[in-house]
C-alpha cells in the first residue's frame, strides 16, 4: 500500500493512491481507511509522507563502497546523526541553495518509518516497529559540514530533507535488503547501487538505535548512501541552480526535486 500526504481543493489529507487515483485515508497515515476517490495523482499535490518526523535518524558511512570512496574506514557500529525536521520537504518541491553555500551534495537514501514507540529491540524483532518504507535525499552542505566538524548544520538547512513521494508500507517490501537504489542528476546517473552493500542493515539500525533512542510513532530513519557522492568525484559534483534531483528505489519510487536559488 502506499500511503501519501497531498494537498487537494484547498486542503491537505492523508490518502492511499490505488493505480492512478488518490483515495482519502482519514486523519492518519498509520490508521488508514480506503474512502471514496478523491482525485487523480496528477491532479493532487504530493507532499512530504511524513510532514514533520518527531525525529530524523541519519546514519553516515553505512555502505561499503561509500565507505571506500572517501578513504575511510569501516565503521565497527552505526555512525549516528540527526536532521531537524524544518529541512523536511515533498516531492517537486524546490531544494533551496542558500548564498552562504556552493558545495551543496545529494544522497540517495532508503528511508525507514517507525510505526510504535520502541525500546531496547532486538535486531531479530526490529523489523516488526517498521511502517513502511520511503525514498529520501540527505541533501548535504559539504563546506558547511566539514568547517564545522560535526555535522548538524550542513545536514540541517531547510529544504534538505526530501521525502516521498509515498511511504510503501513494510508488508509489500519483502526485502528492504534487496532494493535498488539510484540517483540520477539532470541526466545523468551519479549513484547507482543496492541496499544489500549496507553495512549495517535496517534491523541492524533499529535494534542499535532503540538501545538508549527511544523511537516513537512517525520517527524516520535514514539508512545512510551508496558510493557515488559528489564531494568525491574528480572534478567534485555539486548541486546547482536549475538542477533537477531523483532518487530511485526499487519497489518504492522516484523522488523528484528541483534546484533553486534562495530568493
């Protein structure tokens, strides 16, 4: 099932899209109810899935040919880090560069919705607190991020949390280690991987994670990219005005996003 936040007739619902159609699910994405049709998915506005997570979870270096790229080592546990939720955007919407930037990088990522308040999981029972599951940019400041060391800001400006366009809930995922996962500037392919060279997987995380984070309802976790990056390539690659930005996942979607100055 997928489930989308939309903006239809002046106001914003949850719904479930069934082929071409969006159907009203009420007032909440983790208790949908099919109602009647209420627009085409052409004719709707998707926005971000999840419009304001409680919590970003981000995790750094979790692929192994990321991991490669950059000269780094191997992490031996998850490399934890956070986004703020006012960098949450939906797909088609504008990722906004600010003047005070110019090495403004993508990354694909496979995002992980948490449906229950959880606590100290193992990783074999992990998988049961999952939703579903998301298409995400951990759209990255590098020049911002490396000057000041940790990397909060340079991950946080708004407008750098793509998510979307839907959430796939976890029952038609067989495998969320088995999906590919692409980003493809303008063109042109950038990354181009799969969610199986992850270090750490996704019941990995959440176990790890859950041990002193408790994560709640509507938390996102965002698994961490593939090789690819642009901060590495010779020349380095980086996001302009005019660009446009999807991530692909297998089994999920493509999200969307144009590139614009700040006005």
């Amino acid at each position: 099932m997928k489930i989308v936040s939309f903006e239809y007739d002046g106001r914003v619902r949850a719904g479930i899209v069934e082929n071409d159609w969006v159907r009203d699910a009420g007032n909440s994405v983790f208790e949908p109810e099919p109602g009647e049709a209420v627009a085409r998915l052409d004719d709707v506005t998707l926005l971000a899935p999840v419009p304001r997570p409680g919590k970003v979870v981000c995790i750094g270096l979790n692929y192994r040919d990321h991991a490669q790229e950059t000269g780094q080592q191997l992490p031996s546990s998850p490399l934890v880090f956070a986004k703020f939720g006012n960098a949450v955007t939906g797909p088609g919407a504008p990722i906004v560069i600010p003047p005070f930037t110019t090495q403004v990088d993508y990354e694909a990522e496979l995002g992980v919705v948490i449906e229950r308040t959880t606590q100290r999981v193992s990783a074999e029972h992990a998988l049961d607190s999952v939703f579903g599951y998301t298409c995400m940019n951990d759209v990255s400041a590098r020049d911002l991020q490396f000057a000041d060391v940790q990397w909060t800001r340079g991950k946080s400006l708004d407008t750098f949390c793509p998510i979307g366009p839907w959430v796939v809930t976890a029952d038609d995922v067989k495998d969320p280690q088995a999906l590919g996962i692409r980003c493809v500037v303008n063109d042109r392919v950038l990354q181009d991987s799969t969610t199986g060279n992850m270090i750490f997987g996704v019941a990995e995380l959440i176990s790890f994670i859950s041990q002193g984070i408790t994560l709640e309802r509507g938390d996102v976790i965002a698994t961490g990219t593939p090789s690819g990056v642009g901060f590495v390539r010779k020349p380095p690659v980086f996001l302009a005005p005019g660009d446009s930005v999807t991530i692909s996942i297998e089994g999920i979607g493509d999200l969307t996003n144009p590139v614009i100055a700040h006005p």
